[in-house]
C-alpha cells in the first residue's frame, strides 16, 4: 500500500501438510519479484497469474548461508551442546503438522517409540517445535520423553551455527522439519521426513519418505544408516543464489514499474 515494490523469495513451494500454503500462496499475490527455488515452483508461481519477466529460478539463498557457516568441530560443538556423541548419531526436529488427518501428538509418540526400539546407543539432540498449534504440546512431551534419558538432549534452538554444525555430525536428520529437504542433501546426510507436512516439496535422493508409524520410522532410520549420500544433487541449487539474486534486481531499471501488476492469464 506505500507502493514499495516486494520481493518474494521461494515462492511457489508446497508443504500440503501445513498452513503454510495458504499464507505462502498468499505472499505471492501481493509480490512484485519471484525468486523461486525450483522449476516446479516457477511453474505454480506462473500458475498464479504472475507476470512470467518477473519470476526468477536461482535456487535456495538458505544454501548461500549453509555454504558460508563455520561449523563446529565434534571436541567444540560436544563443549557448546554439553553433550556426549555416541556411536550413531540423530538430529531430531517434529514440528506440529497443520493439516494431518492425524493429530501431532500420535505422531509423535510413534517416533518417541521408534526412538526407544533404537537404543541407547544412539545420541539424539532435540530440537523443540515451531510456534504452529500444538506446538506447546509437542514441547512438553519431548521435554518428559528426555528425562532418565541421558543419551536424549534437547534444546529450545541450537541457532544456526549449531544447528547446521549437529546436522554435520550425526548420521540422520529426522522428523518433518523442511531443513531434511533443504539443507541436509547439501551437508550429505540423509533424512527421515515423517508423515505429510513437507508432502509436495521436491525431495533429493538422500530423503527417506514414511508414515509416522514407529515400525516404519525405525525401518527407515536404520535404512538411513546404510546410504550413501556424499554426492546426492540438491534440487534447491548450489549455494550461489545470492549473487543471482542481486543481479536480477540491477537487471530492472526501473522498480517503480512493477507496482501496477497485471493478472497473467494462462
């Protein structure tokens, strides 16, 4: 409304298991500049009726970051963490799933009983859920699953320099957060993605799909174990987004064009 041009970035994805969408969606129509990570969103952000000179693929910018991180080494991020690694190693993230048929709390306590058939001899590092509805509770139930549990920890944030230090360090990403979409493939580590939130994004060959069932959800993370993912090909591009990005805004020459949009038909 103060007619200041926007610009979108990562547009057009799909997660049909959140709220997520809608508000994604709805970012999108009040955009002038589309940045998309992928070809499949260029073709939805199309779809939308945006104007297709003003939809740029260049890939994730989270990559950009990723790429730039100085991560910690194991003696230094065990310091950091207080935590002791063990042998196997996971990275724990269950946000509340939205849109599931199934509430998150099941969900959750399949993936809780997954864990316990696992073992002890596996370090899980928590990290707690998102601010969505049921979050608090999911938060409350890791808060309980992790005491008497000395080789469970769990943490409000690592922040990012932990976060993608951990992801680094253990041998599987699980749960629905999209970071085992997005970041993992890139650090060549594979992911568990539980159940619909992340269902429609693009997957790389290093994401293990599953229900949130614990038979299935340990299956997989012991499937996990034997991949192979040091030269898996992220869909969302190369960690050079950036500088795409900053090129295609000196490649308008006029911004203030772009705040009358137009509805492309099909």
């Amino acid at each position: 409304m103060a007619k200041i041009p926007v610009a979108h970035i990562a547009g057009g994805d799909v997660t049909e298991g959140a709220f997520d969408d809608a508000i994604r969606h709805s970012i999108t129509k009040m955009a002038h500049l589309h940045f998309v990570t992928n070809s499949l969103a260029e073709t939805r952000v199309k779809q939308l009726g945006e104007d297709p000179r003003f939809i740029f693929n260049l890939g994730s910018p989270g990559l950009d970051t990723l790429l730039r991180t100085r991560l910690l080494p194991r003696g230094e991020l065990e310091t950091a963490l207080g935590f002791t690694f063990r042998k196997h190693n996971l990275l724990v993230t269950f946000h509340p799933a939205t849109l599931d048929a199934q509430g998150s709390t099941p969900q959750l306590s399949e993936l809780f009983h997954a864990l316990d058939r696992l073992g002890p001899d596996f370090g899980i590092v928590f990290t707690k859920s998102n601010a969505d509805t049921e979050g608090t509770t999911l938060n409350r139930m890791m808060e309980k699953y992790v005491e008497g549990r000395p080789h469970c920890r769990l943490f409000d944030s690592l922040g990012q320099q932990k976060y993608l230090s951990t992801m680094k360090l253990v041998d599987v990403v699980v749960g629905n957060s999209s970071s085992g979409l997005y970041e993992a493939p890139t650090l060549g580590k594979p992911a568990v993605n539980i159940g619909d939130r992340q269902k429609g994004r693009l997957r790389a060959a290093s994401v293990l799909d599953c229900a949130p069932e614990s038979a299935q959800i340990e299956r997989s993370i012991r499937a996990a174990l034997t991949l192979d993912c040091s030269n898996v090909k992220n869909p969302y591009g190369d960690g050079k987004s950036a500088a795409r990005i900053v090129a295609a805004l000196k490649s308008i020459p006029d911004l203030r064009f772009l705040i009358r949009k137009r509805f492309v038909d099909a």
